[in-house]
C-alpha cells in the first residue's frame, strides 16, 4: 500500500510539472497578448489590428511550427495605460503569468511601455512595441542586450525619424505658404502637449526651423488634456505665426483643431495630431478641424505597396473606419511574428530574436528592418528612409481625410522623387489665404 | 497683451464661476460637499452628445432634455445614497467620489473613451481690441453673470430662498419653525445639479466629451471654492475669476509652462489660505448667515 502511494504520489508530481512546466510549443495554440488601453480607441486599433490577423492565420490552418501547425490565441489585457500605470503593469503581469502568453503586441504610451517592457523582459517574453515612440524603448536593448534583446519595435519609428518627417511636412507647406501668399519669413508656433514622447521633438523643433529658413514664434506646451487652448490661440496669432507645429497624442488635438477652427486663427496647423488620424475626427470638432494636416500611417486610397489596399480595405469592411497606426499590430503578428516563427521553427524566443533582428519584410505600410547603433549594437529600432518606412502627410479637406505627401519628393538631391498612389496636393486654409494674400 | 490676459482670464473664469456656484450652494445650505458634482455636468455632456448626434434632437432642446434628465437623476442620487447618511459628512464626502466613479465607468461603458463633442450653440467670432472671442465664449460668459444673479434672486426673493437661508443659518430652529429641511435640501440639491447640468450644455460646445472630462474642473472648482471662501457664493465668483486671471497669465508670459496652469492657480489658492485661511469671503458669508 506504501508503495502504491509513493507512485500514486510519482506520478501526481510528474503530472503537475507537465502541466507547469510544458514548454509553449507543447500546447495546440499560441498565445499572444495584445496589450493596450482596451476602452479607448488606441487599444481598439491593437486589438482590430491583432483580430484581423489572427483570423487569416487560423483560416489557413495556423503557423507551421516545426513539424505542426498551431492556431494562434489571442489574449485582450486592457493596460489602461492613459490613467493608470498600475493597471498597465498589473496587466502585463496577468497576461504573462495567468494567461501565459507566448508573445506580446501592443502599448501605447511611452511611459506605461517603458514599465510594460521591464515585465515582459523579466520573463523573457517577445514584445512587439505598437504605439510608443520614445528612442529609450530601443536604446535599452543597445546598452543591455541580454535583457532587452526581447523588445522589438513595431509601430511608429521612433520619435526622433518622426520629428523628422514633420520637419519634411513643415518644409513642404512651408514652401507653399511662401510661394502662393508671398511670405518673405514663415514664422511657427511650437505647440507640443506636456508628454515625455514630444520632449525630444520639441527640442529637435527649436534647432531645427531657423536651419529651414523659418523663425520659431515660440513655444507652448499645454496639457495633454486641456479642455480651453483659447488663451494659448491667442498668444500665438499674437506672436504672428503662419504655421503652428504641432505634437499632440491625447483629447488636446481636438481642443485645439476645433477652437483654432472656430477662431478662423491664420495658421496652418502641420505635425502630429493622433485625434486627426482617425475618422471620427471630422465629427468630434464639428467639422472646424477642416485643413488640419497630420502624420499618418494610413489613408483611404493611399497605397506605399502592394499590401496596403488589401489590409486598409479589409480593415474597413469589418470596423468600419480606417485603421490608425496602432492596427499595426496586424503587420506584427502576420509580417513579423508568424514568418520568423515558421522560419526558426520553434517558439524558443532566444532564438526567434536571432531570426527576427536580422529579418527584413515587406509591411502594409512600408519595409520593415531593424537597425543597429553606430556601435554596431542593435537596437531592435526601424528604420526609416524611401524604400522602407516613411508615413504619410494626411490632411483633412472636406469632410475627408486626404493624403498630401509625399508629392514628388526627394530625400536627397539625387534621389529619386517619391509620390505614392492616391496622393493630391495640400490645401491652404481660405482664412490664411483670405489674411496673407496681397 | 493685457488685453488678451484679461479677455482670456475673464472667459476662463466664467467657466469655473458657473461649476462653483452649483457647488457652493449645496454646501453652504447642506453642508454636503459633492464631490460628484462634476461628474452631473460630464452625465450631462454626454446626455447632450447623445440626444443631438444618435437621435438628432436639436442642441437647444437637447440641452433642456439634458438638464431636466441630470436634475432627476441627481435628486434620486440624492435620495439614495446622500440622504440616509447626510448627518455624517465624512460618509457623504465618500459617497460623492463612488458616486462620481460610478458615473464615469458608467459612461466608459455606454460610450467608451473615445473624444465626442457636441454642437455650438452660436458659430463664429468677435474680436475685441484684436481678441478673438468665440460667440459660444460670450454666451458662457454672458450666462455665468446671468445664473448669479438668477440665483442671488432666488435666494433672496423668493420663499424658496427665505427656506434655504434659513435652513443654512440653523437647521434645528428652521425645523422647529415648521420648516422641512430635509425638503429644503432636497430642492437645494436639484437647483446645485440643475447648475451643473446648465454649465454643460454651455460649457461642453467649447471641449470635448469623454468620460473622465470631470476631474480637471473639479480640482478647479474645489480651488475656487476653498479660495473664495466655502460656502460663499460671492467668493465662488470672485475666486472663479481670480483663477481664471492666473491662468491666463501662465499661458501668456511663460508659454512653455503652460501645462502648468492648473498647479499655479492652485498654488494660487494655498498661499491666500496661509494668509486667510477662511477663504476670501470665508467671514463675510457667516456675518450673511
């Protein structure tokens, strides 16, 4: 009977390691957790973006993982990350422990994801950045390559190549407001929300537009949830600008869109204004965002690749609105994740990372590489240029978002000019034209 | 500049005047102190949103059904969860936030966190001395200085009001005088939620709808209230405007601080409390009582 027990007890204990302990692989599915602030439309494009892929995956059969094939789960964490960092720590750790997810796609904002990525590091899980664009994320793989190795960037690049294709957008509209309403000097407003994201970009601003023939008119750095920017309009048709630069991620955007529009302030507005990238900016100002032009990822009718109308088309057949760049999470998963999964054959994620640095494909946005410092050090960072990722120039004209750039445009002189598929030119606003033209 | 400073101080200020008069009254006749009130004016915002862009009510009538819902919805809170607990304040203080909580997860749910808006009641611009001033700014204005003195009137005119001062002065010599007090208070809250509910329908046009829209200008209303003296109606509008002047001075003389509108004003707020710390109007309104 003793001895009955003790394999009784064997055999219990054997059990309960496979059941623990199981690699991933071991299980039928694999798990990815699709991480982002579930109630908000940042999270919705996360998880849309991650549906949409899982779906044509399971269609298919699944990722041929070695031998089998494995449908993939996915697992909604809802980080809450706009309100609350505890929530957005608290669920990663769930969706890692609880749910043991394989990989994770998602996160927005740059400080939840610095606290997010720590986690997943901690457990040595795959982490594909959808949302967050402070170099740091990346930086920490070049300085701790051991721990950080696991992060990868996803979407956007990173927000010194995002200062950079807005200083591109403010020389292009600059060009414009110069040479149609004759100004000898465009003068521009800085107008970045007070987020750790902007800080690098407003610094980059500052240097930067008197290097472009332009004057900074100064800088203002409401809250990234002001309800009244009216004051902070005032001052800046007072400081005389032609353009207004503006960095804004949060309900500011529309703020200030719609009370610059109700004010006819003669100003062109250029740079990132994530409320406009969405469809239902035009309703949420009341139509006064009209002429507002952001960075994008994606626009109706606008094609980088071949890839691009296939994914936007099918994204607005089942959502109903055009995907923001937070529906990257689409690429991540079937771009990224599942072919180097097939092509390590495993889910071991040392090894998938020594495939997916060095991988090189085509998204529905562009051309993904990950790039290496000036050390030679990777840094898991994309990177950014004619022929890989490069964004939109959107603005709102109409009713109807628009993409304006990149028109006949050359990164350097000898290149090439680049105009994508669907483009039309910028628009200036009849107020500016109305207060400038002589 | 000045121009500009005062014009922007004067609109901003109007704003809180409108929140803190609501807020104000109910405390100052109560003693309940609402930390939900905000949260009647989000409720409100969102009863707007819904009446004019899902069913395509006109604003104005929109704006009516809002205030009259929010009202009711505010007297059945009232009665269930402030009432029965009114004698302990510490209690009520707590019920209030659940309350605001509530609210707003509520409307997360309904609604999600996404960026709504409502319709202007007034498009287009004035400029005055080269400001441009929203017309929808003027009305906020123009109906701040109205519900002052709508409810000065109330308060001093009427029997309704003869009831509330009374009650606020002494509740146990009201109640041995034949007064309901707990009526009174009842009807004190409807017109302090009312309030709230107006300040939406005005207020929200110029901002933007979302479920969490409520704690930024409860800070600032409870600033404006501590400032002008708890319970007072004359220091809530006098403090409003205080406020509203301070942070329009932050935007205009150092625009990289300008997120910093809200800290300054409530530093604003502590340092008239270390030199008075009942308030501007702290004394006055007891010698009114």
């Amino acid at each position: 009977m003793k001895r009955f027990g003790f394999v009784l007890g064997v055999l219990l204990a054997v059990c309960l390691v496979m059941t623990i302990g199981s690699p991933a692989w071991g299980a039928k599915v694999i798990k990815i957790g699709v991480i982002g602030p579930m109630k908000f439309v940042q999270g919705k494009g996360h998880w849309n973006g991650a549906t949409l892929a899982a779906e044509e995956i399971n269609a298919k059969g699944g990722i041929q993982v070695g031998k089998k094939k494995m449908k993939i789960e996915l697992v909604k964490a809802d980080s809450n990350e706009f309100l609350s960092m505890t929530d957005a720590t608290n669920a990663m750790e769930l969706a890692i422990t609880r749910h043991k997810v394989d990989f994770l796609v998602g996160g927005f904002r740059t400080e939840a994801v610095l606290a997010m990525q720590d986690i997943a590091m901690d457990y040595k899980k795959i982490f594909i950045g959808c949302g967050a664009a402070h170099p740091k994320l990346c930086t920490r793989v070049a300085q701790n390559y051991d721990r950080y190795k696991y992060w990868f960037r996803g979407t956007p690049f990173n927000s010194m190549y995002l200062a950079r294709t807005c200083f591109i957008h403010m020389a292009t509209v600059g060009a414009i407001l110069k040479k149609m309403l004759n100004i000898p000097k465009v003068k521009v407003a800085i107008v970045a929300e007070k987020a750790m994201w902007v800080d690098p970009m407003v610094a980059a601003a500052k240097g930067f537009i008197p290097k472009m023939g332009m004057e900074v008119a100064g800088i203002w750095r409401p809250s990234a949830v002001a309800t009244d920017v009216t004051a902070e309009l005032s001052a800046i048709q007072r400081a005389g600008a032609h353009m207004i630069f503006t960095t804004f991620s949060s309900s500011v955007g529309i703020t200030f869109a719609r009370q610059a529009g109700e004010l006819k302030i003669p100003a062109a507005q250029v740079g990132i204004n994530v409320e406009a990238q969405k469809d239902g900016f035009w309703d949420a100002t009341e139509g006064m965002g009209n002429y507002v032009m952001t960075m994008n990822t994606y626009a109706r009718g606008v094609e980088y690749n071949e890839l691009t109308a296939p994914f936007v088309d099918k994204y607005i057949k089942k959502f109903a609105e055009v995907p923001t760049y937070t529906a990257d999470t689409y690429a991540a998963i079937i771009y990224t994740l599942a072919p180097t999964i097939e092509e390590a054959g495993t889910l071991d994620a040392d090894k998938l990372v020594a495939v997916l640095e060095n991988r090189e494909c085509m998204v529905p946005s562009g051309k993904i590489r990950y790039t290496k410092d000036t050390e030679g050090r990777h840094l898991h960072d994309l990177k950014w240029g004619p022929g890989y990722l490069t964004s939109l120039g959107t603005q709102w004209q109409d009713g109807k978002l628009k993409g304006v750039w990149p028109n006949r445009w050359k990164a350097s002189k000898d290149a090439p000019e680049i105009t994508y598929k669907g483009i039309v030119p910028y628009k200036i606003a009849p107020w500016i034209i109305d207060k400038y033209k002589k | 500049m000045i121009i500009d400073i005062i014009i922007s101080g004067l609109i901003n200020g109007s704003v809180y005047a409108l929140l803190a008069i609501g807020f104000s009254l109910i405390f100052g006749v109560a003693r309940i102190v609402n930390i939900a009130h905000t949260a009647f004016y989000m409720v409100a915002s969102y009863c707007i949103y819904y009446a004019t862009h899902q069913m395509g009510v006109h604003p104005v009538l929109a704006m009516l059904v809002a205030i009259g819902l929010v009202t009711l919805i505010g007297l059945i809170c009232y009665k269930l969860f402030i009432d029965p607990i009114r004698e302990h304040e510490a209690a009520v203080l707590i019920a209030t936030i659940a309350l605001a909580i509530a609210m707003q997860e509520i409307m997360l749910l309904i609604f999600t966190g996404d960026f709504l808006s409502v319709p202007a009641l007034v498009t287009g611009y004035l400029k005055i001395f080269e400001v441009k001033i929203a017309y929808q700014q003027l009305l906020t204005f123009a109906v701040a200085l109205l519900i002052l003195a709508g409810v000065w009137a109330l308060l001093k005119k009427t029997r309704l009001g003869l009831a509330v001062r009374s009650t606020a002065q002494d509740r146990e010599v009201a109640n041995l005088m034949g007064m309901n007090e707990s009526r009174v208070a009842m009807m004190t809250m409807a017109v302090s939620v009312g309030l709230a509910a107006f300040a939406g329908a005005v207020v929200v046009p110029l901002s933007v709808v979302h479920p969490h829209m409520w704690m930024h200008p409860l800070i600032m209303m409870m600033a404006v209230v501590v400032l002008g003296g708890l319970g007072s109606l004359k220091g809530s509008f006098v403090g409003a405007y205080i406020l509203g002047l301070a942070e329009s001075l932050v935007v205009f003389l150092i625009p990289m601080g300008a997120f910093l509108k809200g800290s300054v004003a409530l530093s604003i707020m502590i340092l008239v409390l270390l030199i008075r710390p009942e308030g501007l109007f702290g004394v006055a309104f007891e010698e009114e009582r």
